[in-house]
C-alpha cells in the first residue's frame, strides 16, 4: 500500500507512509494458491483501512506477453486463467475490509515502450480467450469497485473512449456494476470517453475538458444521459466509502511482515539442486561454511520504482538472516559495488 502523507509532494518523489512490503503479484501468481492472495489483501485493506484510504490503486493483471515488459513484476501471470484467480483472491481481501480495489490496466496494455500512444492490435479470439479473460474472472467472482482504463488504443480506439470495451463487454456481457476511471492522464477526448463509459477522469484538470462536458450534454441527449448515469455511479463510489467501518492503528507490524515472509516462501521455485560431493546441495549441511557473495545481500533490491514503490516497515536482508542462524560460519564479498566508478577488485 501507498501513500503520500497529507504534507507530501503527491509526485511520488518523496516517501511514502510505511507500509508492509509484501511481494510483487509475480511472486503470488509463482504460488498459486487464491487463499493465500486473499489474506494479503485482508492485509492490504487492514493497512489501507488505517491510513483512510478508500481504494487500492490495483491489482495490476495484465497478460505477461513479453518479458521485456518492465513492470512484469507488478502483474500476476501469463496465464490468464492464474492472473484472473490470484487477482480475485486480492480483491475479495481488499474489500473484506471496506477498502475498494482498481482492477487495472483494461486492457491489452502489455508494454510500457509507447503505451500512451501504441495500439494493441488484437484478432478477436485471443483478445477474449487471453488478454480479456482475467479481467472477466475478478470481475464475475469479485466485483471490484472499480476498473482503470489502459492508455493504449485497442484495434485503433483508445481504451479510455471504447463504448466496446466500458460498456458492451465490462457492463452489458459481465455485469460490472461499479466505477470506470482512467489511468492518470489516459482521457484524450472527454466527451467521447464519458459516452463510453469512463465515469471518473484522473487526474484533475484545468476544468476545460468539464466545460466541454456540460457544454455537450446542453445540446445532445445521448452526452446527458451518460452524464447521469457516470454521475450516479460517482455518487455510489462516495458513498460506499463513507459508510465503510472506521479502523484505527497501531498496524500489527509483526504479524504482516510474517505473512510478507511466508508468501515470499510460497513463492520460490526451485528449478535447480545439483549433487555435490554425491548429495544435493539443499538443504545445507549440517555445520557448512557459507560463502553470500554479491552486494544484494547486503542491500537487497526487492521492489519496482515509480508508483509501486513503498516505504517498508521492515527489511530483511539475506546477509543479516544467515548470520543470525550461522554465525561465524557465514562469509561475505560484495563481488560489485553500487558505484560505476569502484574498481572491481577492490569490490572483491
């Protein structure tokens, strides 16, 4: 979970509040169990609960179509069958607690190079049978508040202004019933997108694309009946979080860094235990020496940057656990050093 403090830039340049530091939905979807995804979005909606926050910018489920994609790590699967479970599991979670979810980015953004402008040229069956049918999942079986629109266009048509996609699909063939907002600075043509089924425009603008709301509505009836119509799905978003149950701190640290921990666990998968000295190598024997070689270790690199990146409550680095269970017995080389310009052998 986060969030900027009141007294903070909203630019994401600073800290954000801590929060527990669970692991990317990668790591939930390597662990394939929805119970487990659902307890940490009980986790995730205790935390967000805490801090007044009314809805989880996520979960992030988008198809894992190529691994160049740089936030893969924040989507659940290629699979679209596993993204849909897991990302249910994380909505029924989140909202247990009276927090609401954004089940995003809808849809076909697998990319980040050219997303804002890029079309996701899809044939119709695949578009259905793999980057549509998690989203048709966690929406049948979770109902999440809300759904973010992708940048991108689909087949030509920014997803922000697609009455295909907001309404004929995602209302009329799946029954949504909750709020369409955009991704921040996805709306190219305000009219075009409320006629579709975009409700909420994020962020804030200069009141221009307002104006040519109200201005549309004025003079054609098809703009005002789906001015109503968002309005009153506004309306029920603010209500829903109005009514939702108080909850004050302090947050149980301990018991969600657990958890963060066991999920990490689930997570590994072992590809690899080759023999050594006629014995696999895990687990460890007995009394062995152990050699942690690489800075990592030490400073660990365990999240993404921009808007997925938190402020943790707690760290725990691989150096610091193994010489707590072995002591002496652990050894330690950074191998590299953060600075380009450290020679390599005194890094060693």
């Amino acid at each position: 979970m986060r969030k900027q403090a009141a007294d903070s830039d909203h630019l994401g340049l600073s800290e954000s509040v801590p929060a527990t530091c669970f692991p990317p939905a990668s790591g939930l979807g390597s662990a394939f169990d929805p119970e487990l995804a659902e307890r940490v979005g009980v986790a995730l909606g205790v935390e967000s609960a805490i801090e007044d926050v009314a809805v989880i910018l996520g979960p992030g489920i988008n198809i894992k179509r190529s691994p160049l994609c740089g936030r893969n790590f924040e989507y659940v699967s290629e699979d679209p069958i596993v993204s849909g479970v897991i990302g249910a599991g994380l909505v029924k979670g989140i909202q247990s607690q009276g927090v609401g979810s954004s089940l995003k980015h809808f849809a076909a953004n697998n990319q980040e190079f050219e997303r804002m402008t890029a079309s996701s040229d899809v044939d119709p069956r695949p578009l259905r049978e793999i980057y549509l049918r998690g989203f048709e999942r966690v929406v049948k079986d979770a109902q999440p508040w809300t759904v973010m629109c992708s940048y991108n266009k689909i087949n030509g048509v920014y997803a922000s202004q697609d009455p295909w996609l907001l309404t004929q699909v995602l209302r009329d063939e799946w029954g949504f019933e909750g709020l369409v907002v955009s991704d921040w600075g996805a709306v190219n043509d305000r009219v075009a997108a409320l006629v579709a089924g975009l409700d909420l425009e994020m962020p804030g603008s200069d009141g221009a694309p307002d104006r040519a709301v109200a201005a549309a509505a004025g003079s054609d009836p098809a703009v005002a009946a789906a001015l109503d119509a968002s309005a009153g799905r506004v309306l029920d978003l603010v209500g829903r979080a109005q009514v939702r149950p108080a909850v004050t701190g302090p947050l149980d640290v301990d018991a969600h860094h657990a958890l963060a921990r066991e999920v990490a666990g689930r997570s590994i998968v072992l590809l690899k235990n080759d023999a050594v000295d006629g014995a696999p190598l895990l687990p460890l024997a007995e009394g062995a020496s152990i050699a942690l070689i690489g800075e990592f270790a030490r400073t660990p690199r365990f999240q993404g940057g921009g808007s997925s990146h938190i402020n943790p409550t707690r760290v725990d680095s691989a150096l610091d656990a193994l010489t707590e269970a072995a002591g002496d017995r652990v050894a330690f080389a950074p191998g590299f050093a953060f600075d380009a310009a450290a020679e390599g052998q005194d890094a060693l």
